[in-house]
C-alpha cells in the first residue's frame, strides 16, 4: 500500500520531472490522493502497533502510561525527524549554491519551510503559502502531510485514553465532519479524515466480527485483479478534474479505507505473492525517503539541464535520458538512505528507549509489567478477539514502523 501511496504520489508530480509535457492529464485524473492513502496505511499500522500497549499501561496508572508514550513519542522522532530535516536542510543549501533557474525557489523561503515544519505546523504554512505565495514561502510543499501525521502521533495518546466506543465514534464524528466542509487551504492541509478511518479499521479488526469480512472470494485472481484495479482507477478518477466525474472528498477517504481493509488480512487479497509484489515491497519500504526526496532530486536535474543548455527544451532523446537519471537517482538515494541513515537511527531510537526502560528491576516491574487485574480490564476493553496471523502482523509492524 506505500509502494502504491507513493507511486501516486510521484505521478501526479510528473509535471515537475517532466516539465515539457502539456497539463492534460490534471484534467481527468488526480493520482495526488495517494496521500490520502498513506493517512489511511498510517491510522492503521500505528493503532494495530501501539494501541494495545498504551491501553495495558494505563491501568497502571499516569506514570506508566506517559512513560509508554514518551517512548512512543522517541521512537516516532527518530523515525521522522533526522530524515526530514536533512531534505530540508538540503534546498537551503542548493539555493544558494545551484539555483541558477530557480527550480529550489529561494533562500529565506526554504528557511520559512524548514521553521514551520521544524515546528511540526507545515501545513498551516503551507494552506496559508497556496492562497497567498510570499517570500517565506519555499520548494518543501510535500511536508505539509508530514506535520498532519506528526499532529495526529500528538493526538492519538489522547484519543486512547477514551473508552474504545467513545474513541470510534470521535473518530467517525470527524471522517463525517470532513465530508461537510468547504474546500478551502486550510481544509486540505488539515484533512484527518483518512487517518481517522485507518484507526477505525484497526479497532474494528480487535473484535471476532472481523472474521465474517475475510474476502475469500479475492483468492481467485480473475476477481482480484479487475477490483485492484477498479480501485485505484477510482481513487484517481474521484479526485480528478471535471474530465470524469465530480470531485467527492469522503469517497476518496473511503476508497483507502476499502484498499487498507482488503490489505489488512494479509491474505494477499489485492496482490498475490511474486515479483511484482516483491518490486512494490521494496519501494514501499523506502517511499517515506522517496516522498521527501523526490522534489530536491527533480529540481537538481533540471538546473543541470538548464546549466548546460539554458532556455532550451530537450529532444526526445534527452528527455528519456531526464526521466532515466531522476530515476535512478530516486532509487540509488532512496536505497541509500533506507540502509545507511533511516535503518540505523530507527534501530537507535529504539535501543534509547530500550536502555531508558532499563531501570532498576523493582521500578521496571511496575512500569512493564501490569498487574492481573490491570491486565483483564485492558483485555475487556480490547475485546480480546485478536487472531494469531494478526498478532504476527502487530509484532511486525512494531519492528519496520
């Protein structure tokens, strides 16, 4: 589902890498809600991963539970925060440096941007930079989700210490409050519904109920293939321009629930195992430095284009070698950055928090270990019908998220 979220993504950039084309294609499809899909992935995997251990710790009490979610908060910064300013940091530099036509906007924009997302509020910025562009405003629009997600890791500690049916229905109140909003800047950049529906179906997927659903009729691969396929055309389509059909905001949100859902069974009820589902594990792993990155590297080969052949549009030989090189690029960087920079500080953040739980055993105990009875009433509040392949995919998530 990343590889697929990411892969929207970077289509509905390809103006950017590919700046010669016409914009004909905006005009039909929108492949830019694969953000919406990434939401939905992040609602999911971050309530199947920690839901259950922020629930055993706080019937131990404040201590315990702001404990876990100091961890939680650790981990997550290690996760996001070392990469993102990186590729933050890199336009401020490139726009003093290679900047000849402008592709990394400028200085004290890119200065604005690191600052707003720095301070975890991007998409304010950014809500605010679309309806009136200004000098503070710079090239890392992509950031504005990343602030969202940053926002709802504050938040979702919050939510948990609701009773469980309290939670759902604030959750569903905004999926529904989302779809009744007017379509301003702010709302785009504030859109929480998909998220919201990507708890939901964690919480949902904790009760025996979920049984009923599993899609068997998806092993066929004649049935498997069209509704792929139906549902990624459609979550284009919906978000597209007038070309298809009008735009309907909660149909996007509900076509990734519909995907996350199908996916969540680990069934391979939207993708057999093979190569192509291999190939896409592979860039999903590495689409969080992808989503990043691919902007800085898009602007990089236009000004060495516009260097060496300034005012001029490449012939068809050289745009081939344009899309090639960004490519490859992505790929090579990407690759680069999930084994060598992401990998170990997301092994760091959690050996931090290891070493920080390592108290005294006494302290230890209290902190790890509820009690019996701390234990049955957090097993009755998660309604205790969790199965065993998705254990397996909990404890999985815990190690790659």
């Amino acid at each position: 589902m990343r590889a697929i979220a990411i892969l929207f993504v970077l289509i509905a950039h390809h103006r950017t890498a590919m700046w010669w084309l016409p914009p004909t294609l905006e005009s039909y499809l929108n492949f830019a809600f694969g953000v919406d899909l990434f939401f939905c992935v992040s609602g999911f995997v971050i309530t199947r991963a920690f839901y259950r251990d922020f629930v055993l710790a706080a019937g131990k009490g404040a201590p315990a539970y702001w404990r876990v979610v100091t961890d939680f908060w650790i981990r997550r910064a290690f996760r996001i925060m070392p990469l993102a300013w990186l590729w933050l940091l890199i336009p401020i530099v490139m726009s003093l440096v290679y900047n000849r036509s402008g592709a990394y906007f400028s200085f004290f924009g890119n200065v604005g941007d690191f600052l707003a997302a720095a301070l975890n509020v991007y998409n304010f910025h950014y809500a605010y930079c679309t309806a009136s562009p200004n000098l503070w405003c710079g090239s890392s629009g992509v950031y504005w989700s990343l602030s969202l997600e940053e926002q709802f890791y504050l938040a979702f500690p919050l939510l948990v210490l609701l009773p469980r049916r309290a939670m759902a229905v604030v959750l569903a109140g905004i999926v529904a409050w989302m779809a009744m909003r007017d379509r301003t800047s702010l709302t785009w950049m504030t859109r929480f519904d998909a998220i919201s529906l990507g708890v939901l179906i964690a919480l949902f997927k904790q009760s025996a109920a979920d049984v009923a659903f599993t899609p068997y009729f998806l092993q066929n691969r004649f049935v498997r293939w069209p509704l792929l396929v139906i549902l990624l055309f459609a979550l284009a389509a919906v978000g597209g321009g007038p070309g298809l059909v009008t735009f309907f905001p909660v149909i996007v949100t509900l076509i990734c629930g519909a995907l996350v859902y199908i996916a969540s069974f680990n069934g391979g009820y939207l993708l057999a195992p093979g190569l192509l589902r291999s190939i896409l594990v592979w860039i999903g792993a590495r689409s969080f430095g992808l989503y990043l990155m691919h902007n800085p590297v898009i602007a990089f080969v236009r000004e060495t284009w516009e260097r060496a052949h300034p005012g001029q549009l490449p012939d068809a030989t050289m745009k081939a070698v344009i899309v090639l090189a960004i490519v490859g690029l992505l790929a090579l960087l990407s690759d680069l950055s999930f084994r060598y920079f992401e990998t170990p500080l997301r092994r760091y953040g959690k050996q931090l928090v290891d070493r920080r739980n390592a108290a005294p055993a006494s302290t230890a105990d209290d902190l790890v270990k509820p009690d019996s009875g701390a234990i049955d009433a957090a097993s009755t509040n998660l309604a205790a019908g969790i199965h065993s392949p998705l254990r397996r995919e909990e404890a999985l998530g815990k190690q790659g998220y």
